[in-house]
C-alpha cells in the first residue's frame, strides 16, 4: 500500500497544541484530529464556497466510520479556534457546516502529514481507489490523461494565487461566529486555502476524479482549481487550449421554450429522456399530464407572443448573452462587471421563485412568458432546472463530444470542464467542430463557441 497524507494549514501546529492545552477528554490518537483537520481542508478545494460562505457540509456518518468518538474531537478543534460550525443541520437535507477558522489561512502552506494509524491510512487509501476505479471503467477516454504529463509550474501559480488574495490588512473577515441568517460571502483566507490546495495536489500529481451520480458532471482536479490557474497548466509540455459553450446554461435553457423537446418522439434532445426530472415535475402541478401542459403553454406562447422566445434567443445566439440581456434591462447603466452579472443571472435561473431579487423582477416584466416557463419547472423544486440543464450539458459535452473524439483520435489529450474541453495547442479548431457539430446534432441549436488559450 501506497503512503497516504493528511492536508492541513502550515499554521497548524497540532502536535504544540495538544501539548500545550490537552483536551479534558482522553483522547487515542493524534490522526484522529489530523483527519477532521484534513478533511475540511480537502473538502473546500471541491466545495461551492460561495453560496455557503465557505462551510462544507460533513456527514456525521462519514466522521464516525473513521472515530465512533469523534464530536469530543470536534468540539475541541472549536474550542480552541482551529475550526468554525455554522450549528446549521437539517435532518435529511444538510450536514453540519464546518470550516477552517480564517485565521488559520493567511500566510499558510499546505503540509503534507504522512498517517501514522495503520487503519486510517488504510481507510484513506480505499476511498481513492474505490471512486478511481469506478470513473476509470465508466470514462476511460477522459480518466486516462490524468498522468504524469500533465503537470502545472507551481512556483507561478503560487505567485498568482497571492496576487489573487494578497495579506489582509486589519481585522481578519469571518472570525466571529457565524449566524445563517446573515447573507456572508466566504472569507478570503478559506478561498486562498481552497486554491492553495489545488495547485500542491496538481503538483504532486495527486489526481482525483469522480462522477456526479445526479447530473452526470464529471469533477477533477481541473474542474476545481481556479480558472486563472489553468494558465500554468501543460500536457507533456505542451500549451492547453479551452473550447467552450459560450453561455451554456442559457444556450441549453433554450430547449425548454421549443414545442419539440416536450414531444414523445422527438428526433433531438427530449425531456422523456430524463424520466427523474419528468418525476418531480408531474407532483408539481394538479394536471395528471404535466408534460403535456408543458407543450401547451409553449404552444400558447407561441401563438400569443413569439417576438418575445425571439429576443430571447437572439440574445443567446448572439454569443454575448450577458452583455446583452444587461443592456436590455439595464439601459441606463453604463458600468458592467460580467462575473457579477452572471452570478445574479444564475440566481435568476436556479433561485427558488420566492426569492425575489431586482434583475427577477426586471427579468419577469421584459420576459413574462420565458420566466413563467422556468418559474413551474422550479415550482416544486427548484433545483430541478439547474440539474436537467446540467444533464443536458454533461450528455453533450461527455457522453457525445468526448467519445467521439476519443473514437476518432485517440491519441489525443481531452479534459472535460463542465460546458468545456481543453486538447493541446493546434488541435482546437477539431475539438471546436465536433462540439459544435454534436451539439446542433443533439439540440438542433448552433452554438456559439469560445477558444482559449492557457499562457501565463
């Protein structure tokens, strides 16, 4: 068996602490303290730290199949300011969030810590070749470039990672304690942390990959590391190119307002093709065909107002969806930060419908019938747009653009990135026609494409 190591903050002297302040309880073991350390540090280099102000949400299951004594541990972590709870569970539904506390995070290095405990080591090695072994047999055409040709210069994505968050000056933000009824952005010191780890695993060529059961979204190290750190990224020395859906939840959210994709026999993309989604939306409506009802109110829409699918479209096409749609709801506004308008779009899309934001409320009076559409397909549970848009994009993008590559040219380096594929220099203009290909093939929409190339 491979040696395997804990993750933790360089600022993390446990070993001092333990000495210095004991624990009241009688602990075994040092690794049980590294694991709960390590596991929040590795869980926030994959978590969505921006809707949940960087807490990562752990099973209680999960920490007692590694220590049935494990909540003593925690609390001490908490008592002594080295991990911060949110103290938010929900039976069922959501874990406990837990994060490092921000003052463990500026200035800090990741080490490497080799597990002592023979039966933890032995846990730790398991877990990584059980989901390996699982992703390598599903997607060998995208697990088998993970290698070690694929290498990132660390020295200047550590560089650009403390150009990104350089030292706090003052009070560190998110020290206190942490109250969810408070709208709070994740601290910067868990976000440095979170990029930090990407690019020391990426250089020690600990790569990781899985499949996301409920979208079929397939996650790596490079779907995880920060966008402006991909630049650093090369394949036996070779210069990466992105090629990417522009738009791509937009683009795809198209499909919902054409009277084809609700049809039984439809020749493209159909809704019958997700019977899990097709699941919730019959609870959510009274009528026993909620498919159906589905047709007959783009059918309507159609015939009432078409202009208004039109404007909708175009803008899509346009390959400046955002830029677009701000200037039409925004027309007196001359500043546009695109990152921040994409945030509140995506809300917009995915948000419950009793979650009214301004761009909401602008949205629904420009495109009534567009917002009432994505409205029921949220009304029971709104997740349910986000997922089937993303099980649109990973069927495109995995199922149909990466296979045919992989059929057609074998021997060439492919990387999924959600609504994207990154090949080697010189071969994008291929990877671009295929993508654009399968896509109008599978949705009978023609999507705009960007290509961009990862220099730093």
């Amino acid at each position: 068996m491979n040696d395997v190591y804990w993750e933790v903050p360089s600022t993390i002297s446990l070993e001092a602490l333990l000495k210095d302040k004991p624990p009241s309880f009688r602990w075994k073991k040092i690794d049980f303290f590294y694991h709960i350390l390590h596991h929040i540090t590795v869980l926030t280099e994959y978590a969505d730290l921006d809707n949940n102000a960087a807490f990562v949400n752990i099973s209680a299951t999960y920490l007692q199949s590694f220590n049935h004594s494990y909540k003593q541990y925690l609390d001490y972590l908490i008592e002594q300011n080295i991990i911060v709870t949110d103290h938010y569970f929900i039976p069922g539904k959501k874990s406990t969030g837990y994060k490092l506390s921000p003052l463990c995070g500026y200035g800090a290095d990741i080490l490497f810590i080799r597990v002592k405990d023979s039966i933890c080591r032995r846990k730790m090695f398991t877990e990584k070749r059980t989901t390996h072994a699982k992703s390598q047999k599903e997607y060998p055409a995208l697990t088998k470039w993970f290698n070690i040709h694929l290498s990132i210069a660390r020295a200047g994505a550590i560089a650009k990672v403390d150009e990104l968050f350089p030292p706090q000056t003052g009070g560190i933000r998110g020290t206190l304690r942490y109250h969810r009824q408070y709208a709070r952005r994740p601290d910067a010191a868990s976000k440095r942390l979170k990029a930090l780890g990407a690019v020391n695993r990426f250089a020690r060529k600990d790569f990781y990959y899985s499949i996301d059961e409920t979208v079929g979204r397939f996650h790596s190290n490079l779907t995880n590391i920060k966008r402006e750190l991909r630049h650093y990224i090369t394949y036996n020395n070779q210069i990466l190119v992105n090629i990417d859906i522009k738009s791509a939840q937009p683009f795809f959210s198209q499909l919902l307002l054409t009277e084809k994709f609700y049809e039984t026999k439809a020749k493209l993309f159909s809704i019958h093709q997700f019977p899990s989604i097709i699941n919730i939306l019959t609870q959510s409506t009274t009528n026993n065909n909620s498919i159906s009802h589905y047709m007959m109110l783009v059918k309507a829409v159609q015939k009432a107002d078409i202009q208004e699918f039109m404007l909708y479209f175009n803008l899509v096409k346009s390959g400046y969806f955002y830029e677009g749609l701000h200037k039409i709801l925004y027309p007196k506004e001359k500043m546009f930060n695109k990152g921040l308008f994409k945030q509140e779009v995506y809300r917009l899309l995915f948000s419950k419908n009793r979650a009214q934001t301004e761009l909401k409320k602008r949205f629904k009076a420009k495109f009534p019938h567009t917002y009432n559409i994505f409205a029921l397909y949220r009304r029971m549970d709104h997740t349910v747009m986000a997922r089937l848009l993303q099980k649109i994009e990973s069927t495109v993008m995995i199922q149909m653009v990466a296979n045919r590559i992989a059929r057609e040219r074998p021997e060439l380096p492919i990387f999924t990135i959600h609504d994207s594929i990154a090949t080697t220099l010189g071969n994008e203009e291929y990877v671009k026609l295929v993508v654009v290909e399968e896509t109008e093939r599978l949705t009978g929409l023609q999507p705009k494409v960007g290509i961009e190339v990862w220099t730093n």
